[in-house]
C-alpha cells in the first residue's frame, strides 16, 4: 500500500475537520477528492502532505509512520502543488523550478547537470520553458499554477498531492494540465499515488481511476468516477437536481446542472 | 499554452555558475580600497613609499631615515590593522545582513536595525566593565559576551514577533528597536556609573576603528570562520526558505533545525564584528541590497558578494570617517547611517509597493 490512513482527525479548535477516515491508496491509482466547500478535502491533502498533523489517527506512507518522516525523506516520497501559496516575487522562473531538486541534494551538493535537465524537462512538459528568466512576481495565476507544477514534477516523487491544480486556469490550460498530471501519473511506475483535491466534478470524473466523494469531514462515497457521480449522491450532498449523461469519447459520467 | 508570440526556446539551457567572476572583481576593488585606505589619511604619504613600506614588512626593500620610520609606524601599526579590520567588520555585517533577511523573509532586517547589534554591544560591555580580564593570548571573552547578548535580544525579537501573530515586516522591526533602544539605554548606564579612566576606552562603542590593533583582527577571526562557513553551507537551503515554511518543508528542509543554525551562526558573525567595532549600522542593509539589485537573489551569489560589498564598503565609510574633516575623526557609524537611512527609506518604499513577504 502507498498510503493508508487509519482513523484519521483532525480539528480545528472545536470543530471536527476530518472525522475518523479509514481508506488505502493502491499503488498505480489516481485519485480525486471532490466534495462542496469545506468538505474537508484540501485539510486532507494536508494531512498526507505533513503539512497538517492529525489530531488522532495514524496516517502511513509506504508502511512507514508518516509523523516519523523527516522533511528530506518525505520530500524525496510526497510532492505537493499547493493552493494559492504566497510566493517570493523576485525569484525567477527556473530558479524556482530547480528548487524541486532541493530534496536530492545532500548540504554541500550543488545540481549537476542531470537535475537541471529534470528541471528544463518538466519546465518543457508544463510549457513555462519561454518564462524561464521572468521573476514570479511578472507573471499569472495561471503560469504561476504551471510553474508549481513543473516544481513538483522536478521533484520526481512517486506520490504526488495538488490542490486544485486548475482553479486559475482558462479550459484549454485545465485540459491541458490535467493531460500532464495524468502522463506524469503514468511514467511513474506503478508504485507512484496521485490524489488531487478539485471542484470540477467533470474534470474529476474524466481523469480519475477512483474518486472520494467528501461530505462534513467523512467519506460519503468512494469508488470508480461511475460509481460514485450519480444522481442519488449529488443530489444528496450538494443538494442539487442534475442529469448525468455518458460522455461519447471517454465513457465517463458528466454532469449536466 | 503559449501564445503565438512566445517562440518556443528548445536550445535553453539552465545552469549555475559560481560568480567567480564577480568574486575576483570584489577582491580586487577591496584591494583597491584598501590601498587607498591605508594610503589616505591625516599625514600625506606618497603612494609609492606606501608600496614600499609594505613590501619592506618582506624584507624585500630596505629604507633607512627617522622620517620613514615613523611612516613605517602610520602605515603597519595604525593604517593598516585597521583597514583589515574594517574589511572583516564590514564582511561579517554584509554576510550576517542577508542572513538575517532570508531568515526572517524581511528586506529590512539588518543587524543593527534589529537590536543584535545593541545587544551584542551591551554584553560586550558588561565584560568590559567587570575588570575580569578578557584576553587570554588568542582568546578574547569580548565576542563570547557579544554572542550572548546579541543572541538573546534576537531570540526576544523574533519571540516578540511570533507572539503578535505575523512575523510581519514592521512587527520584527519594531521589536528590535524597542530592544536596541533598551540594551543601549543599559549600555550607557553601565558605561556612566563605570569607572571614568575606562570612559574612553568605551569609545568604540559608538562605532568606530580609531584603536582598531592588529590582534583584534585575529581575536575576531575564529568565530567569522565558523559562523561564515556555516551560513555559505546552508545557502542552497536559504534559497529554498524565500517559499513559506509548510512549502519549503515539502521540498525537505528542516525548517525549524535551518533557522536555528542560521540564527545561532548570524549571530555569532554579528558578535564578532560589534566586539571590537561597536555599533555600525546599515552595512548589511545597503550590501546584500546592491548585489540583489544586481545579481538577483539566489544565496549562493548573494552571500559572498554581499559581504565582499560591505567589505569595500566600510572601509571607504572609515577612510571618509577620518578624512572629510580631519584632523578630527568621526565615529564610522555617522557616515553608514548617511548613507543608510535614504537606503532604508528607499527599499522602505520599494517593498510597500509589493507583497511584505515577496522580495
């Protein structure tokens, strides 16, 4: 198993964020979290990162405690793209991406020439190749998604987390970011997890191998994207009347609201 | 996702080169400075005998005369310790400077400005004063007792900061100058009810090399070594601190353990240029600024140029400091802060108009 979490909570102050969450994550699989605003799906990422420390629980990476990890071998296993982070405007796009590389370098090490071409490869790959001397406080919301994503790929860890990886982006960048995360998904061997927290269900039903359906901090649903986006579940945890169609190419769900 | 505009650049090519270059530039300008620090001053002495002089310490020249002599006496013992001092004094303010800033992800953070410098000053002084005897041979307890008190008014800044909620540009500030503003308060109560003989002995407490001596030069050393090389060590990891904590931990930083090294070693370069210089202000503002400026901000350039900067820097300051009005000296720490404080108010504004934490 690549990650397991068994009885997981987490509270901020009184209130019960995450409530007693029990679930595997199978090595190969890509896996959504999906769920209405604070459902507890991004607090998830966060626990999984280390970023969050469960209030009860444990939570293991590759059979290995996960509170135990020290940032270097957690970093060298887990990659994040975070949320919206607040980021050092004068540092400059390449910079920033060959920071993935931090984790494999030992104190005294510099990159060799093999970490930079990593770098310019998923510099290449999320197509910020162009920006590479611009500083980040020059570019969008959008490059500056690309850019964090070319940051985790350049880390080159088998589990991979991302908070809404397309949330600034217009439909051709999500389409063609979620085509990278699935293409990286897939070099990654069969060890390699991707979990990613995201809103658009249609995106998620296209892309997912497996999606949990979050509701008030617990697991409401879990299964196969046709399993899981029905109309009995969206009806029931976003409260709202949708029709659910087969999608002509893909044959995955889509929702119509 | 590129628009028509962006060509596709397929013979890019990342890498990163040590700025040698650059570093041999800075040495040279210090030689520069040095040079002319020693040859400037109140009595005029050709550049030419300068050389001379200097060279004679190899026994390659041999000059003979009284006039010489006591040319030989202005240049080896009084002129040139100090321009070396003034050299390692601004090299460790440059270096400590834009630690501090990394650290605290504040563009203003300079060792004086954030109460270290106070408080390595008032330690200093409590030993001074103690008539405990503080040189044993190589070893002096006057950076020792720096450390102490600059360690303990920066551990109270950064604590003060913390508590208030934001480690937020102006909070950090404020803490050091309500901490500076006590040690040295405590400074001169201390050096008032002292005995009046060591008075003027305290006078480089105000910042300045007029009793700068070759040993203190060698005193200072040790602990600029060990708290340099720790810094250069973890520059790659200063780069990686620029991202906010949680993010610089996912990229397997140890977050808690780097600000406690840096911290600890900042401070112990810091210690050791106050011990025998006093208070000297902006230096560490004004060099890592110029290089940033110049070269951008990764650590691995920043902190040898920043302080190669302040280097070339002080001893200019000093050469000014004794010269603009001589025969009267004035304390170094005058002209640092003439040209700081537009230097302050400067970055000031340029970081008002970005994100407080992205510089």
């Amino acid at each position: 198993m690549v990650i397991n979490l068994h009885n997981v909570s987490f509270k901020y102050g009184n209130m019960n964020v995450i409530q007693k969450i029990t679930t595997d994550f199978k090595p190969g699989e890509l896996v959504s979290l999906v769920g209405p605003n604070g459902a507890g799906k991004t607090t998830l990422l966060k626990l999984l990162s280390g970023t969050l420390k469960p209030s009860s629980g444990k939570i293991y990476i590759y059979d290995q405690l996960s509170y135990n990890l020290t940032p270097k071998n957690r970093a060298i296993w887990v990659s994040m793209v975070p949320q919206n982070p607040k980021l050092p405007d004068e540092i400059s796009i390449s910079d920033f991406v060959m920071l993935g590389r931090n984790p494999h370098l030992g104190l005294l090490q510099w990159e060799s020439k093999e970490d930079f071409n990593i770098a310019l490869e998923s510099m290449f790959l999320t197509e910020i190749d162009y920006l590479s001397k611009r500083k980040l406080g020059e570019i969008s919301g959008g490059e500056k998604q690309r850019a964090m994503l070319a940051l985790a790929i350049t880390q080159q860890s088998p589990i991979m987390l991302l908070d809404e990886p397309t949330s600034n982006l217009d439909i051709s960048h999500q389409m063609k970011v979620m085509k990278i995360i699935k293409k990286i998904h897939e070099q990654k061997s069969e060890f390699g997890v991707t979990v990613l927290a995201i809103h658009d269900l249609n995106i998620a039903a296209q892309f997912s191998d497996r999606i949990l359906l979050f509701s008030k901090g617990s697991i409401a649903a879990d299964g196969t994207p046709k399993e899981v986006l029905t109309k009995k579940n969206i009806k029931s945890i976003y409260g709202s009347e949708v029709t659910i169609i087969t999608h002509p190419e893909h044959g995955t769900p889509v929702i119509l609201p | 996702m590129k628009s028509p505009t962006n060509t596709s650049n397929q013979d890019l090519v990342l890498t990163y080169k040590y700025p040698w270059d650059k570093i041999t530039l800075g040495i040279v300008v210090i030689l520069i400075c040095a040079v002319s620090g020693v040859a400037v001053g109140s009595v005029h002495i050709p550049i030419t005998s300068v050389f001379l002089i200097l060279f004679s310490k190899l026994d390659l020249f041999n000059e003979s005369g009284e006039l010489t002599s006591a040319w030989h006496t202005i240049i080896w013992n009084i002129r040139f310790p100090r321009v070396v001092l003034a050299l390692l004094v601004g090299a460790s303010l440059g270096i400590s400077g834009a630690t501090y800033q990394g650290l605290f992800k504040n563009p203003l953070a300079d060792p004086y400005l954030i109460g270290v410098a106070s408080g390595a000053s008032l330690g200093a002084t409590v030993i001074f004063l103690s008539g405990i005897p503080f040189t044993y041979g190589y070893f002096s307890l006057l950076p020792v007792a720096s450390f102490c008190g600059g360690i303990t008014a920066v551990f109270i800044a950064y604590l003060i900061s913390i508590k208030s909620g934001n480690t937020h540009l102006s909070t950090l500030l404020l803490a050091g100058l309500a901490i500076g503003a006590f040690a040295t308060a405590i400074t001169g109560i201390l050096m008032l009810r002292s005995d009046p003989d060591l008075r003027p002995l305290l006078s480089w407490l105000m910042g300045g090399f007029i009793r700068a001596q070759w040993s203190h030069s060698i005193l200072i050393m040790p602990y600029m070594i060990v708290g340099v090389s720790f810094i250069l060590s973890h520059s790659r990891i200063l780069n990686t601190m620029q991202l906010e904590g949680y993010y610089a931990e996912s990229l397997g930083v140890n977050i808690e353990k780097s600000k406690r090294i840096l911290i600890v070693s900042a401070t112990l370069v810091t210690a050791a240029a106050v011990s025998f210089s006093g208070l000297i202000g902006f230096v560490g503002l004004i060099a890592p600024h110029i290089i940033r400026l110049l070269w951008g901000t990764d650590y691995r350039t920043l902190l040898p140029l920043s302080g190669l900067t302040g280097a070339a820097f002080l001893i200019l300051a000093d050469l000014t400091a004794r010269t603009i009005v001589s025969p009267i000296e004035l304390p170094v720490g005058i002209i640092t802060a003439l040209v700081g404080s537009p230097f302050f108010v400067y970055v000031l504004l340029k970081t008002k108009g970005s994100t407080i934490d992205g510089y």
